[in-house]
C-alpha cells in the first residue's frame, strides 16, 4: 500500500499539477485581439488549422495549431507560418503580429488576459503545495536530527 501511495505522491500528482497548470495559464495566454492591423508591422491571415488535444504540454482541453500567411507591411514579403494561438475563427480574418527570435516565430501584438493567468497561476501553485505535502509527506522518511540520544549507561566496574 505504501508503494502505490508513493506513485501516487511522486508519479501521478506532479504530473497532474503540472496539466491542470498549464490548462489555466493557456486557457488566458492563447486568447488574443485582433489588433490594429494598420499599426502593425506584421499581419497574419490564418489559412488552415488543425485540431491538438485533448492532453497536450498545454494542459487539458483542445487547441489549435494554424497555418497562416504573414505579411510584412512595409515590404510586402509574405511568408506562410504555423502558430498555435490563432483558431478557426481567425480563418480569413487579419491579425496583428509581432516576430520573435529572429523572425522565426510569430506572436499576437494584443493579449488582453496574460495578467490574470499569472493572477491564477499563483494561489493555484500555492494550493497545489499544499495538497503535495499533505499527500506525500506521510511517506516521506523521517529525519531526526538536533535530538538528544540518551546516555548508555554502564555497570559499575566495566570501564572501556
């Protein structure tokens, strides 16, 4: 019993703690605006998307991975990128991007939520520690140390 309980304390719980955080914080990071696409450097216009999920490094639940043209404005030059923050009803509909590292990922100018998954974030990692040492410290060793060990006594007579 105390072998499935360590499973269950090591295995399953971090796993667990760690699907049910990344549901909250993608749940708000991915919500994004369109944006002014006019003030953008970048727009993109997604094309096609492909349904992901429904347990992902994202947590639980479905997202979506989109193909999408992306235009830079003072140039022209289209380019066709995946991002997995754009959804079927961004399907024709025009986006205002930023690039990343180089111009090799894109990313939405405008997500109005990103405050409130870090506000979530918190008190759910607090609570998360919590119920991991209410769980697993049950089957934790034992350490005792600081504590006096008492005094062997001997009989008279035998010294050593």
């Amino acid at each position: 019993m105390k072998i499935l309980h360590r499973l269950v304390a090591f295995l399953l719980l971090p796993v667990l703690g760690y699907l049910l955080g990344a549901t909250i914080f993608f749940t708000f990071w991915d919500r994004i605006d369109v944006g002014d696409p006019a003030k953008a450097g970048y727009v993109a216009v997604a094309e096609s998307c492909e349904r992901r999920g429904p347990v992902s490094y994202k947590g639980f639940g479905h997202w979506y991975t989109c193909t999408a043209k992306v235009t830079q404005l003072a140039d022209g030059v289209t380019r066709t990128m995946k991002a997995g923050f754009l959804t079927p009803e961004h399907i024709g509909r025009e986006v205002a991007v930023e690039t990343t590292r180089r111009y090799r990922e894109i990313t939405a100018s405008e997500r109005p939520y990103t405050w409130l998954a870090g506000v979530l974030l918190f008190p759910y990692f607090i609570l998360w520690l919590f119920v991991f040492v209410h769980v697993a410290g049950p089957v934790l060793p034992v350490r005792r140390r600081g504590r006096k060990m008492p005094i062997r006594y001997q009989k008279p007579g035998t010294e050593s």
